[in-house]
C-alpha cells in the first residue's frame, strides 16, 4: 500500500473554525452547558465535512478512489469528530476518553484512575521526568498521572477547541506548571522531544527535554 499523504495544517484557519462554532463555551462547566453554546451555522458546517464522506454511501459499493479521498482528509476528519463529541464525551464519560478494566462493585471513576495509575506505574514515570501525550483529548490523563507522579506533561492535539478545555481545567486544578497542550498533527511532527522507544505504552512517551525551544 502507498504511503499515505499528509494533510496539510492551517492552524489559522482552525482557529478561526474554533471561535465560530465554539465561542467561549470552552470555559462552560463539561456536558449540557457547554452543548448549547454553540453556533448553529458552524456546527451544520462541521456535521457536513464530517459525514459527506459516509452520507448515502453504501459500504458494499465503496472504491478504492472514495477510500482514499476519506484518508486524504483524516486530519480534518478527526477535527470536526472532536468538534461534535467532545462535550458529549465529557457529558457522559468524563475528562479521561479511554477504556479500562472493573473490579467487582469498584465506582466508576476510580477505575479509569487506577488504569492511569497503573500505566504510569508500569511506563516508570518519575518526578520532573517530561511526558508526551499524543491525541491528548481534554486532558484527563494527563492531569492524574501529574497528580499521581509529580511529572511534567506535554499534550499534542490537533482540535483547539480540546486544547482550550485541556487547559482550562490544567489551571483550576492548580497544575499549570506541569501541564501544556499544543496544536499539532502528529502524523507531521512530534514537538521536539527525545523519545525513549523501549518505554513506549499506549498514547503516552516517556521523554526528555531537549535545550531551547520546542514549539
């Protein structure tokens, strides 16, 4: 198979999407209230890049050549799906968006912290080590493995309106000196980071800054 193209960014031009659709509702509590904040021009817009690839297209008679203009397209994709779930995410999973396992009767929110625990347990995260967080949705994991270990995070995401909620709540939880979130495709670039491949797990690098500048 080919490789595939990479989407060009315009970081410009998706911020501009941002403040359209999404105004200030960033600073709205998670769920219904930050739902009904948006604009409804700029949402009809995202709902129609977003599903113009699968609207009336049955899978049986799908071609190689529709394929691949949906994968030629997977940045923008994946920034108008966010632009539409995030808040429904948050309303009814919360701020971590993965899956973990249950023990018998444990609550729900302690098993989607004890999996973070676990994975910054088994990865060897340490106090003042530099973490990156690729696709780092509205911060979840990286606040409790903060929390939990005392590290540095860094997150990389390419749908702004995530990165304004990532940050927001970085600050009312007092961890704004460890935690960063910035705009990117990571299918592009990484921020300029030392990775560690023998401790790669999940979506998470453990890493080491390198001097001067990273983004």
């Amino acid at each position: 198979m080919a490789p595939i193209a990479l989407e060009t960014e315009d970081h410009a031009r998706d911020a501009a999407f941002n403040r359209a659709m999404h105004g200030k509702s960033a600073s709205a509590n998670a769920g219904m209230m930050s739902m009904i904040k948006k604009d409804r021009v700029a949402q009809k817009a995202a709902v129609d890049e977003y599903f113009k690839h699968w609207d009336n297209k049955a899978a049986a008679d799908e071609t190689p050549e529709v394929r691949e203009a949906r994968r030629a397209e997977y940045a923008t994709l994946t920034r108008h799906y966010y632009n539409l779930a995030t808040d429904l995410y948050e309303y009814g999973w919360g701020a971590s968006f993965h899956f973990c396992r249950f023990a018998y009767g444990e609550p729900f929110r302690q098993a989607i912290a004890r999996h973070e625990h676990y994975l910054a347990h088994v990865m060897g995260i340490k106090e003042g080590m530099t973490v990156l967080d690729v696709g780092c949705g509205v911060g979840g994991p990286a606040r409790e493995i903060a929390k939990f270990t005392g590290c540095n995070v860094v997150g990389l995401n390419n749908n702004d309106y995530q990165i304004e909620r990532a940050t927001r709540y970085a600050a009312k939880e007092g961890l704004a000196n460890q935690l960063s979130f910035t705009k990117g495709d990571f299918m592009v670039r990484l921020p300029r980071v030392a990775v560690m491949p023998d401790q790669l797990q999940s979506n998470l690098f453990l890493a080491n800054e390198l001097p001067g500048k990273h983004f």
